[in-house]
C-alpha cells in the first residue's frame, strides 16, 4: 500500500474510534529507503591506468565510461582510439561522431573521424573533419599533417606536400610530422629524402617506436634489408619481423611481388 493509501486508511480506523483515540493514536513515519547506487565514473587515476592497457580492454574500458555519461568526451574520444588500434574503423567513427553529436566543436573527436577515414583508405571524406579540426586549433600541427595524408590519399600531392610542410613549421622539433611528410616522399619515390627525415625523426627526443619502424621500412624498400632487420628488432617480436621482411622482399622485387598495400604496413601518425 503506497504512503498515501495508509494514511487515509489510518485516519477512517481513528475516526470510528473516536475523538480520545485520534488524540493518542499517531501514524508510523514511512521508512526512509536508500535510492540503489549507479555505476560510478572511474576516477582520473582509473582512466590514467587504462591507457597501459591493450587496445581490446582499454575499448572495454571506455565504452563503459561512454555508457555512464554518453557527455564525457574524453571517453569517447579514447574509445575512438582504442577501436581504431584494431583496425575496427567504422566502429571508431562512430564513436568519435557521437561525441560530435554531444559537443560540436571537440577537436579530438574530429581528428579522430579523420584517422579513421584515412584507416579505410578513403582520405578524400577526411579532409572536411581535419580542415574543422584547423581552424579551431591553427597552430596545432596535427590537423595539418593529418590533412597531407588525406589529401595524398584523395590523390592531390601537391596540396598533401605542402599541408605536410605547414606541420612541420608549426612543430619543427616534433619527430611525427617528419615521419609523416617522409612517408609521403617515399610513396612517389623519394626513398633516399624519406630515409634523411626519419633518420632525423628518429633521432629527436620523444621520437616513438613507429618512427623507427617507419626507418625500417624505408631502408627495406631500398634492398637494405641487414639494415632495415636491425632496426626493426629494437621494437618488435621475432615473427612480426619475420613477416615484414618477406613483404620487404617481395615489395623490393616489384609491385606486382607485394601482396600487402603501402597503407598497410606505414604508421602515418
């Protein structure tokens, strides 16, 4: 019987009892029930944890965030990079564009439709996202650089290359902007410039594993495999060199040898 239904019956029992009864008698408080704890946001020491973990758990992760508060955009955003870490393109768009949804003008997310559109090879629907991405960020490097590889992707070299060199003059000391103009340089046959810009990328602080991966595949490409296996190992486990190696040295022999894309086995960043 809800609150209100017990009252009214108390009261009818007090009036039939009479006037000494109503006097004494006073009705029962309700009992006070707690409302049932909800998920709770993980705390900024949880989510500084989760980035440790593989790309699998941190989506895991984050999409649970995203559940709790479909408004957090940091979640969203990191649930985009973990499901594009495993190639699960349309599923990190999406994520990214329901954040857009929520907050219009997050940069984060609309690099984020941008790399996951240059992960499907379709650069040319990148371009829109990376140029909002600028203008609301005009001196981050990152939409730039990000607009070169659409843009070479959309088949316009001319605009990639020099999107690629505005990126670099708005960060000069940061080895991903070279790594990403060398990677253009060396899909239309510049291996010896792109080999110069990694070497320098590479040796720059900050400068992470795809770099010096990116400098194996360029030394490969040019038949320096002893070279290219080196570096490689720095990095990586003894069958994913391995395999890179054969693709080496089949991409080495000529296009028609390589069975695995270009798109594939870069890290644009």
């Amino acid at each position: 019987m809800c609150r209100m239904s017990a009252l009214a019956a108390t009261a009818l029992v007090l009036s039939l009892a009479g006037p000494a009864l109503a006097r004494e008698a006073k009705p029962a408080p309700a009992p006070t029930i707690a409302a049932p704890a909800g998920p709770r946001p993980a705390t900024p020491d949880e989510r500084a944890l989760a980035q440790r973990l593989d790309p699998l758990a941190r989506a895991a992760f984050w999409a649970r965030e995203a559940d709790i508060d479909p408004m957090d955009a940091e979640a969203g955003v990191d649930l985009s990079q973990a499901l594009r870490a495993m190639g699960r393109y349309d599923e990190a768009m999406a994520a990214a564009q329901r954040v857009l949804l929520a907050r219009p003008d997050t940069e984060e997310a609309l690099l984020e439709v941008a790399r996951a559109q240059i992960g499907k090879g379709q650069g040319f629907y990148a371009i829109e996202p990376a140029r909002q991405a600028q203008a609301k960020a005009p001196t981050d490097w990152r939409p730039a650089s990000l607009m070169g590889v659409a843009l070479d992707q959309a088949g316009r070299p001319d605009e990639a290359l020099e999107a690629h060199r505005q990126a670099i003059a708005l960060a000069p000391e940061n080895p991903a902007p070279l790594t990403n103009l060398a990677l253009y340089l060396a899909a239309h046959g510049d291996a010896a410039q792109a080999e110069t810009l990694l070497r320098a990328a590479a040796a720059k602080p900050g400068a992470s594993m795809a770099v010096r991966q990116n400098l194996a595949l360029v030394l490969g490409l040019q038949g320096r495999f002893d070279e290219a296996e080196k570096i490689a190992r720095q990095d990586l486990p003894p069958e994913v060199v391995a395999s890179n190696m054969v693709w080496l040295h089949n991409a080495a022999a000529g296009p028609a040898a390589a069975q695995r894309s270009w798109d594939a086995v870069r890290t644009a960043q």
